[in-house]
C-alpha cells in the first residue's frame, strides 16, 4: 500500500510540473518604465466643428521608483512629471509657426512659471487597465483630473483624460491666444472659436520581469 502512495504522489508532482506555466508559478515579477518612451501629448481644439489640433512636450521629467513595482498600480502611485516651461522649444505640433505662437501667447503667460507639474494619486485596477488621479499644478493652481488607462501585451501604456483649461485661471491667456489665432480658427460657418478643453494622453512602455 505504501509503494501504491508513494507511486501515486510522484505521478501527481510529475502533472503538476507538466502543467504550462505551473514552473513559473512562483516567480516574482516587477514592473518598471522605459524613461525613453515616456511622452505627454495633448489635443486642442478650434471651430465650431472642434478640429483637433494634436501636439506634445518634447521634455518630460519624471521623479519616483520607476523600476521597482510589484504591479502596475503600485508603479504608477506617487509617480511625478514635471515639464519646464522655460523655453519655447518644449512645445511641439509639427508646425513651428504653430508651436511660437502657442508657447509666446498661451504657454509663457502662466504664473509661476517655468514648471508644470503632475503628481499621480489613488490609482485603481490591475496589470491591463484602470484609472486614477493626476494632480495637476499649473498657473498656481492645482486640481485633481481623472485619467483612465491600459496596458497592452507589449507594454504600452496609454492614460487619457480631459480638463478645461479656465479651471486653471487662464481664461485671459486663452482669450489673448484666440484673438492671435481668430482667422485661423474659424470654420466654415464664418465662426471663429477657441475651446477650452484639452485632452491629455500619457504615454510610457511598461515593461515586466520576472525572475
């Protein structure tokens, strides 16, 4: 009976072992992100139809553990970005007229200038999907914007959310921008308008490692 328990358990171990993926049950895996692929794009939009004008910062800092996560969840809280608004160059849109005229009359008249700055707070969900808070200070002032996000299975990351920008004081900067902007931000309904709203899109490869 004995050498019939025995047998039996070694079979059993034998299954269990032949089972995929049951060797790297107990692996541990961390989470990390690729500094070189962080970007955080933005679209604007002009007319009455809301043509989406798309654009970026071409430096982006970020301050935390970037490479030690136990999930994507734990990464991302408490991650901080911060964008140094002192120079023209760090607006892009593909048009260099364009991004001048957005950096001397919208960008350059925030307060307390030269930062922009995003503090990541209460994140929730798993690996693949979920969302969280983004503390955004500008214009000396500071609100929390919802922003959603997914991982896919090569690591991209990508959180989108939306704010208005007269929530941050800069109806005036807005205002001075679309007086600059009115021919060529009106449509084909002869109405020339700027829109408030902007949406964010953060962008990262989220690697995983296991070990």
């Amino acid at each position: 009976m004995k050498t019939l328990i025995t047998s039996f358990l070694n079979l059993a171990l034998v299954s269990v072992l032949l089972i995929p993926g049951a060797a790297h049950a107990n692996l541990e895996c961390k989470y990390s992100i690729d500094q070189n692929t962080v970007e955080i794009d933005w679209t604007a939009y002009k007319t009455s139809q809301k043509v989406g004008v798309q654009g970026s910062f071409t430096e982006v800092t970020l301050f935390g553990d970037i490479n030690n996560g136990f999930s994507v969840a734990a990464l991302l809280g408490g991650l901080e970005a911060e964008i140094n608004m002192n120079k023209k160059e760090i607006v892009k849109t593909g048009n260099p007229a364009r991004d001048q005229t957005l950096y001397e009359h919208f960008f350059s008249l925030f307060k307390k200038r030269p930062l922009i700055n995003g503090v990541i707070k209460k994140v929730n969900g798993n690996n693949l999907s979920g969302d969280f808070l983004l503390n955004l200070s500008m214009n000396k002032k500071t609100l929390a914007v919802p922003m959603t996000y997914t991982r896919d299975d090569q690591g991209k990351f990508i959180a989108k959310g939306g704010m208005d920008v007269n929530d941050f004081g800069l109806s005036g900067a807005l205002a001075n921008l679309h007086q600059v902007c009115e021919a060529l931000h009106k449509g084909p309904d002869g109405i020339s308008k700027t829109w408030p709203l902007v949406e964010i899109k953060l962008v990262a490869t989220i690697n995983k490692t296991c070990k």
